[in-house]
C-alpha cells in the first residue's frame, strides 16, 4: 500500500515525520467491512480465519485503538494494578496481547508497536494521579507538561487513523510514523517507573528527569525533550526559591523546597542556648538539593537567614529585582547562579551595614574588651577595694545583689562612668572553680596526660576564684555575641581576675617589707622573706604580662583587621571566635596540666601573703599596736607605727625566731618546686604549642633569678 509523508511542525522541537495538530475531529466509525467480522450468532470470528490482507486491515484498526489506550477487537489490554506503598498513588502495569491465530507477520509487527501503547497507559495514569495539588507543585507541572506531550501524541494518532480512512496506511507504515516517538516515549515511561516506584516528589523529580537526560545524551532528539520537561517542571521550584532569596520567605505549602524552617527556635535564645541552636538551626538544609542548585545550596540558605534577621530587626527590606533576575528557567547560561550569587551579596552587605552602623557591633566589641578582658581597670581597683570583704565569702554566703550594686558604685566613680554601654555589665558567681569550667566547656578542645586531671574542687572556694562579669546583648548582636561567646570572654576574666587579685596581695606584703628596711634585717628570716616576694612578684607580673600584652592585645587588633574586611555577618562570626578560641588556647584554658601548676603556684603565692603581717610580726620584738582592722589597711597602718619608732631603738628589737625562719623557707621550698616543675612543662608544650615559648622564657627566668 502507497505511504505518504507529512512535514513537521513540532511543539516539543523533536524531528518526527508526522504531522501535529489539532485532533481530526472526525468520528471514528466502523468500517465497511466490519459487519463481516461477525458470524450469524453475533459471535467475533478468529482473525485467522480471513485472509493475510483483510487481516492487516483489522490489525491496523485494533492498533490505533491501541494507541490510545483503547482495546480492540483482536488486540487486548491486561492490566495489573500495584499498591506495594499503601497509599494514593498506584503503580499500573499495562501489557497488550493478540489473538494467537493472527498471521506470525502481523503479530511481530503489531508486538513491535506495543511498547509505544503500554507507553502512553502509564503515562496517561501518572498523569491522572499527579494532577492533584496534594502530591506537590513539581509533579503537577510535570503532569501538565506531560499532558500537554500526550496530546501531541494524540494528535499523531488521529492523522494516522486519517490515512488509514483514506486507505493510505499499512501496517509496515504505521511502524514507519511511530518509531521516531518509540525513544521519547520510553524515556518518559521509564522515567514514571521509578518516579511511581518511589513516589517521588520535589527535587526527586527533577535529579530523576537531568539524570535520565544525561543518560540520553546519545540521542538528541530524547535528551532535548527530558531537558525541556525537567525546566517546564521546575518552574514551580524556581518559584518558592525566588521567594526565598528575594524576599527571604519560604512560600513551600507541600513540603518541596530544600530548606527547612523550625519555628520553635527563637532569636532570644540566643543569650540563653550555649549552642546557638538558633542561628544554626533556624533554617537548615534538607535532604534532596536539586543537583543543578547543590553547589550553590550554601548560599541560597544564607541568603534567606540574612533577609529573615533584617525582618525581625523590623528592618523591612527586599532585594531588588528586575526582568533579568527572574528564575523562571535554568540553562546551560547559567544565568540563575548569577541572580542568586547578586541576592546574596545584597543581603550580606545590608545585614552587615545594619549590625554595624545602627548598632555598634564595634563599639560593643571595645566596651566587652574594657571590662571583660581589662583594658581599662581602673573600676577593678576600686571595686576590689569595696567588695573585699563580700568577695572574701564562702559561695553561699555571697549576695550576688550586694555585689552588683557594689559594681555599679564603681562603675559610677571611675572613668568607665563615661563610657555608655556600662550599664549593660553585671556580676555573676559561678559555681564551679575555673579549672572544672574548662573541662565541661562545650566545642572547645581539652588537652590533657591521662594521669593528671584531677577536677576535684578546692576544699574551700570563695567569691574571688568564682566571681565574674556577665554583659547584657540586645538582639541582633546577640547572632555574634551570643551565650557560647560570653562565656568564653568570663573565662578569660576569671583567670585575669584572679592573677590582679593575687598581684594585689603579693604588692601588699612587699609594702611591709619595704616598712621595715630601716631595721637591720641582714642575716634574718626578713630578708629571705623579701627575696621570696620579690620572685613570687616577678612570676605574677611575668603572667599577667603574657596574658595581656602577649596574647589578648595582638589577637585582638589582628580580629578588628579582619573584621574591616569581612563581607559577611557569617564571617564576622568566623573571625570572633577565631579570636576568642586562639585566646582560649593561649592562656593555657585549653591545656589544664598547665593551668593546674599555674594554680598552684597562685595558691602558695596567697598563703605567703596571707601569712606575711605574722611573719614580720614575729619577727620584730614591739609593743602590740592598735590595727584598725584586717589586710592591706591593717599593714599600712602597722607599717606607719613602725616608722615612728626611733632608729636607735630598732636595733635592738630584731629577733631570730626559727618558727619563723622555717616556715619562709617551707614557703620558699615549696615555691621553687613547683616553678622548676613548671619549667620542663612549658619547655615540652611549646613544641606543639609555639605560643608557650616566650612565657617558658619568663618563668624560667624567673625561676632562675635567685
């Protein structure tokens, strides 16, 4: 039989040579030879039983019927249903048979199409189950898409069945016509099998639709078509994410999009939650990333948190956008990174503007240096003058209110007076020493022997080793300065609070020895214990000179450059805790060996002063003198009384008590000890931590200076 062929106008841009339009509109009726395909009774006659030509006719009825999805009369259907997953979306499994005394030729020919019919009932069924709003917006425009290729396909059928009315069609050219769309088609099936198998949706469906195009890249015409259904699919997507990075808002009602919003996190836990749960878990990445977005998934997330903090900073702003920043489909251009990299850039540099111009991140940063890091002391000093006596307490006999108003008298008196933020400081008494602090600080590495951590708590612990400042942090600095933050700044100042209390007292009994050089001291327990507090001296100054000009002021102006050049609240907080870690590690917070022989040696040196009004006392044979009342104005005081006596009598009233002279060199034995034993443990922890280096160059010199 004669074929003619047809030129192409392609909807989907796939080269076939059929024709595509409009669906004929002329109704299929029953052929003028179908009243002989049945016998007298009204029963179908076995199609062997007509001739080889009459035959093909039939066949070629019954395939066009089977096209469609429609059973013929010599061509069925059986269908097998699945619902394996239990729930909505069934899985149909379409197979097509012939009557078995059709003639072999006919039925390899018509078994050849089959795959093209079980084709387009799968497709068909997808397409009626993923219509529904329910199962997400990407799968209702993949079904759109696919519905609008079926009626292309539909369209191919009715010309077909057109030639044939007209009696121009074999069987061998209906084979001819839908070949070129056999490749398209099962592609699209194969990929509805495993979309249905696994019940995807979202991104899932658009990895399934860009991985089976590469796998076509073979085939043009079929990659093309999986490309072009992949970007009609994703529009939707495109949308929510355009939302998001535009306007920072997540429009996902079915649960699609990438990026996760927990609600029950709250920007005021940020001051409370060690974790900063907020800040990192606020937004999140889900499982899922579309492969053409995994790359820039980091950014995209970023983008949307930095619109969403201006938002609740009631700092309304959008990103602006015009017909080139559309995301309406993805190409080979890549023209959608470059509007999601311009979105981000906008948000990180309004964000950052807005934490530093209208609320001081800066001038925040220098006010917690002044107080917690003490880079203006001079409120310190008064304050440790008034709350002696409370600082002097046992832990449950500590009022933390009496504390704070003391704070704030001091505050009041000093320079810090000007300095407007020192109403944000407050005082706090932890409950644990410094040492233990350490070890249960979260995400921050311990280093440490086996055998020598011992964590156990002095015996009896006053405010002075547990006092600490706390800073008030408004929302949005609270996202730099958060708990984790803070904490980390108390702990530095626990330790630099703790070595000026200890310079204080060590200051207090070299005033004393200096009240009694007009003695004759030479040869006596004096001058040994003069000597022994001059070394003590010399290691506390040694240590707070590391501490401060050492590691906390070079760290901190290497932080303030970085800072000028970040471009990114992100990282901003990146190089914050950059310093305050490095800071950490170098005041030996990190290394416990270290600090616990740092301890120890702060201890002697607090017993020795301690003892030193009865040292001398015991020395020096006087009448009782009148003190006023206990520690450092007791000793001036004493230390003026002792000046009135005249130079001739002092000669006499010197002393040679051994209880006195055994219990400086107990202190001095003891001293020296724990300085050599300090000495190799610097020497061996500067290898892997070079920083130590200089401060074993100290102490050692220290300890040597005898």
């Amino acid at each position: 039989m004669e074929t003619t062929s047809y030129p192409s106008t392609p909807r989907w841009n796939v080269d076939r040579p059929f024709l595509t339009g409009r669906f004929h509109q002329e109704t299929k009726s029953t052929s003028r030879f179908a009243d002989s395909f049945t016998s007298s009774s009204g029963a179908e006659k076995a199609i062997g039983c007509y001739d080889a030509g009459v035959q093909e006719l039939i066949v070629i009825d019954d395939l066009l019927s089977a096209l469609v999805g429609v059973e013929g009369r010599y061509v069925s259907i059986k269908r097998k249903v699945n619902n394996a997953h239990g729930n909505d979306n069934y899985d149909f499994s379409d197979s097509f048979q012939v009557d078995p005394s059709m003639d072999l030729a006919l039925q390899e020919m018509a078994k050849r199409i089959f795959p093209l019919c079980e084709s387009f009932v799968l497709i068909e069924q997808f397409v009626e189950s993923r219509s529904q709003f329910k199962n997400g917006l990407v799968n209702h425009a993949f079904a759109a898409t696919l519905r609008a290729f079926l009626l292309d396909y539909e369209a191919m059928v009715a010309q077909l069945e057109h030639q044939f009315r007209l009696g121009r069609l074999s069987i061998q050219g209906l084979w001819f016509y839908c070949q070129p769309m056999m490749g398209s088609m099962q592609a699209l099936s194969t990929v509805i099998h495993k979309a249905s198998a696994n019940n995807f949706a979202g991104s899932a469906v658009l990895n399934l639709l860009q991985s089976q195009a590469k796998a076509m890249a073979g085939d043009n015409t079929v990659r093309s078509l999986l490309e072009k259904m992949t970007q009609c699919a994703s529009n939707a997507y495109l949308g929510i994410l355009e939302r998001w990075i535009y306007e920072g808002v997540i429009d996902d009602p079915y649960g699609e999009f990438f990026i996760a919003e927990n609600k029950s996190l709250q920007k005021e836990s940020l001051t409370l939650d060690y974790d900063a749960k907020f800040w990192r878990q606020r937004y999140s990445l889900n499982d899922g990333i579309p492969s053409f977005l995994a790359n820039i998934a980091g950014k995209i997330l970023t983008t949307g948190k930095y619109l969403n903090v201006m938002r609740e900073c009631g700092h309304n702003v959008q990103v602006p956008t015009s017909e080139n920043s559309k995301l309406m489909s993805f190409g080979s251009n890549h023209h959608y990174l470059e509007c999601i990299k311009v979105a981000y850039e906008f948000a990180s540099g309004e964000l950052l503007n807005l934490i530093k111009e209208k609320y001081d991140l800066m001038g925040k940063l220098r006010s917690i240096k002044h107080y917690l890091l003490l880079d203006q002391g001079d409120f310190l000093v008064h304050f440790m003058d008034i709350a002696r006596e409370e600082l002097n307490k046992k832990l449950d006999e500590i009022n933390v209110e009496k504390l704070q108003s003391l704070l704030d008298i001091a505050l009041r008196s000093t320079a810090a007076a000007a300095d407007p933020c020192h109403e944000d400081l407050t005082c706090c008494v932890e409950r644990s020493s410094l040492l233990k602090r350490t070890a249960t600080l979260k995400g921050v590495e311990i280093r440490t022997s086996s055998d020598s951590m011992d964590l156990e708590e002095p015996v009896s612990i006053t405010g002075l080793e547990t006092f600490s400042l706390s800073y008030k942090v408004q929302w949005p600095l609270s996202i730099v300065l958060s708990r984790k933050a803070l904490t980390k700044y108390q702990m530095i100042f626990r330790l630099l609070f703790h070595c000026k209390h200890v310079e204080r007292q060590l200051c207090g009994a070299w005033q004393v020895h200096q009240g009694v050089r007009a003695f004759n001291t030479s040869g006596t327990a004096i001058s040994r214990s003069s000597l022994l507090c001059r070394s003590m001296l010399k290691f506390i100054n040694s240590l707070l000179h590391y501490l401060t000009f050492e590691v906390l002021e070079p760290n901190w102006h290497v932080m303030l450059n970085r800072l000028q050049t970040a471009k990114s609240i992100d990282e901003v907080i990146q190089h914050h805790d950059f310093f305050l870690d490095k800071c950490l590690r170098e005041c030996l917070l990190r290394l416990p060996d270290l600090l616990k022989k740092v301890g120890r040696l702060k201890s002697l040196c607090l017993q020795y002063a301690a003892a030193t009004q009865w040292l001398i006392s015991s020395s020096i044979d006087l009448p009782k003198l009148e003190e006023p009342s206990d520690g450092l104005e007791s000793e001036k005081f004493k230390l003026k009384q002792l000046k009135l006596r005249s130079s001739s009598r002092v000669k006499k009233v010197i002393v040679r008590d051994p209880t006195v002279t055994e219990s400086i060199l107990k202190f001095e034995r003891e001293f020296n000890a724990e300085l050599q034993s300090l000495g190799p443990i610097l020497s061996s922890s500067s290898q892997a931590e070079p920083y130590l280096t200089h401060l074993a160059q100290l102490i050692l010199g220290v300890g040597f200076d005898k």
